[in-house]
C-alpha cells in the first residue's frame, strides 16, 4: 500500500506526498507481529521509499485470534511499541468514545500533514463476538468475555449519550441503523458521493494492456552517434568533484570504450542502456540498497565524492543524493522506448526537467525530484 502511494505520489509532482496519503488499519495483534511492519517503517524515511507519513490506525481489540494472555501474546507493553523505532508519536485512544477517536485522527493529520512523518492511533476497544462466525471466544478468555457480555456496545453507549445531550430524540438511533441496514441490503450508497463522475487526471487507462499479448514488439536501437554522446556524458565528472581511484579508473575506461579503444564491458552496457532509456524520456528506479554502486562493484551508476564532508553526496542519472534511481512514470514494460509516450501509458503530469546523463531539457513526464 505505502509503494502504491508512493507512485501516486510521484505521479502528482512537487506536492505529491502533500496530495497522496497512506492509511493503514491494522490489528493489535498482526501490528506487533508481523515482519513487514518493521520492513515497512524502516523505509518510511528513506530518500527512495519515503511516503511523508502513514498514518496508522491500530484496532486494537487487544486479541490476536484467540491470544490476548501477554505471556503468549507480545514481549512489549504496547502492541503499538514497534512504532518507536521511528519515533512516531503514538495516541491511544478509548474506542468507546468516538469523539476522542475523531479529534485524536484529527491531530494525526494535521502532524502529518505538518512534519511529513508517520503517526499512529492506537484504538483500545475489545472484539464483541469470536474472530470468525463459527467462534466462541469464552472458551479460551472466560473472564475477558464474561465483562465484553456486560457491555452495551460502542453504538448504544454512544446514542444514549447524544439522546442524553439532547443531539438526537430517544428511538432516531434504532431508525438510523434500521435505515442503515436497508441501505445494505438494498446495495444502495451509504454516501452521497459529491461528484458521481469524477474522474481523476491522475487514473491510468489499463485498456491498453487488457487482453493483448504480452510480446509487443518494438525497435530499441540506438544510434552510434547517440552511444557516443551518451558515453561522453557518462564519463564526465565535474571539476570538484573526486572519485575514488579504483572508480576513476573504471570511468577512464569506460571513456576509452566510448571512443571504441576498449571493448563494451558489462558495467558500461547496462549505463548506457539506462542512459538511452533515460534521454528518450523513460524515468527508471533501480531498487536496492546497493544499486547505485553495484554489488559486484561493477555499475557505478552513482558516484561518491572522496572529498565529502558530510553526508552523501553522489551523482546519479535521476538523483544526485540517491543511490537509487528512481521512479518510473512509464511504468509498463510494454512501452516501446522508440515511441513517446502516450497518455495511456504515462499518468504524470508533463514537467520538464534536465537529464544529468543528456544534459538537455527534456519534455518527457517526470518524477518529482524528492525533497529531503
Ligand atoms: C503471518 C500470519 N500468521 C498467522 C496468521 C493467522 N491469523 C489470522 S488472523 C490472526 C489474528 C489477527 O489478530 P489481529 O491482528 O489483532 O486482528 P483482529 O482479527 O483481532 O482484528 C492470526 C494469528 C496469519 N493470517 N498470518
């Protein structure tokens, strides 16, 4: 979910993490426990990942299936104790006062929205019937669903507070969820929806691709004069700008290969293949943590400055912090890089930006250059 919103986010342009947010619902006990949580908020705040804040709703019914007994259950107070490792600022909240919960999913926004970073709602509340319709919960928590029996529910102790307050007559809430209920059962909108045929600039048209074969063909040459330019840009680092001697080398030979003085090696290929995609237009996002450099030592898309001060400074294709080279607005493997690409194909909204590796403007869709 967090990708897709990033995508989406990359798409909508400069204020694209303002425009696109990630919200995830999760419960107490798959919160605490699965790994993809402790994946997923370790790359909440990196360059290449980094979707400006989730915000995370915890419902926290304080069982997992049939486990609420903390011996068996989780080693950490809070379920929602793994968002620490972020530091993300965390609400528990009373489940049984929907106000609380309102104002406190109010404050997470506005965090948000302000310091772009995640925020959690942890809502306390307590499952009313077993986890599925076969269940029966008082056989493994007796004393936990002994005191849930007892208790009215969220809706009832909520309506009788509002006939209390005088906001609604004693019997409009029975007529509300009878009215509700019809709803269901009639498929119709619960909501009004505002605009019915709203249709967002941002969608993508799939047509294209449903039901065609999957073996497009298409012609990806690229002319020698065109390596050429591709190689020099390539191999040209600026002036204040020093590559470790090992790096330098390489770059000296890919100079020599570019001029036809050495054969085309590995490394070389797969940058000007990148560079060609990239000057045609096509944005690309090598993912990983060790792209830029390449595991065996042998891409060097991004380039490190031996004379840095402070943290990272490299030159890449699409990026100077980055070792990633990100974001494709064409994203379909489909799109033929002879062909421009076609509102079908890209969703981005056109800006022009400048090519590191063609040095020229182009007027190709483009990412937003990430803001850190
Ligand atoms: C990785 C994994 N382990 C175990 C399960 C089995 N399982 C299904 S639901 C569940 C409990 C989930 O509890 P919680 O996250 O608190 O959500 P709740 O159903 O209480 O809302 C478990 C353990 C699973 N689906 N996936």
């Amino acid at each position: 979910m967090a990708g897709s919103v990033y995508a989406r986010q990359v798409r909508r342009g400069a204020e694209g993490k303002k425009q696109a947010l990630p919200v995830l619902i999760h419960g107490d006990a798959a919160v605490a426990g699965q790994g993809v949580n402790q994946e997923m908020l370790n790359f909440s705040n990196t360059r290449g990942y980094g979707t400006g804040g989730t915000v995370h709703i915890v419902v926290n019914n304080q069982i997992g299936f049939t486990t609420s007994d903390l011996r068996d259950y989780r080693s950490s107070l809070y379920c929602t104790d793994i968002f620490k490792m972020i530091e993300a600022p965390i609400f528990h909240v009373n489940g049984d006062d929907p106000e609380a919960v309102a104002l406190v999913t109010q404050i997470a926004m506005e965090y948000r929205q302000e310091f772009k970073k995640d925020v959690v709602i942890d809502i306390v509340c307590f499952r009313k019937l077993g986890h599925n319709e076969q269940d029966e919960p008082m056989v493994t928590q007796p004393l936990m669903y002994k005191k849930i029996a007892q208790h009215a529910g969220t809706r009832k102790l909520y309506a009788d507070k509002l006939a209390a307050q005088g906001v609604i007559v004693a019997g409009d809430a029975e007529q509300m969820i009878k009215d509700y209920r019809a709803a269901l059962d009639e498929g119709r909108h619960l909501i009004d929806p505002v605009i019915s045929d709203y249709q967002s600039k941002f969608a993508i048209d799939w047509t294209p691709y449903i039901n065609v074969p999957y073996t497009e063909k298409c012609d990806t040459t690229v002319s020698m004069t065109e390596m050429q330019r591709l190689s020099k840009r390539l191999t040209t680092v600026p002036d204040n700008f020093t590559l470790h001697s090992r790096v330098q080398k390489i770059i000296d030979d890919r100079k020599q290969m570019g001029e036809g003085k050495l054969p085309v090696d590995w490394g070389m290929a797969e940058n000007l293949a990148y560079a060609s995609l990239v000057a045609a237009g096509y944005n690309i996002r090598v993912s990983g943590e060790d792209v830029g450099r390449g595991t065996f030592f042998h891409r060097h898309a991004a380039l490190h400055d031996q004379n840095r001060e402070s943290g990272t400074r490299a030159l890449s294709g699409r990026c100077r912090t980055s070792q990633k080279t990100r974001a494709a607005s064409c994203a379909s493997t489909r799109c033929c890089p002879k062909k421009p690409c076609s509102p079908s194909n890209t969703a981005s909204p056109p800006r022009r930006r400048t090519n590191w590796w063609s040095g020229k403007r182009s007027s190709a869709t483009s990412p937003t250059a990430p803001r850190w």
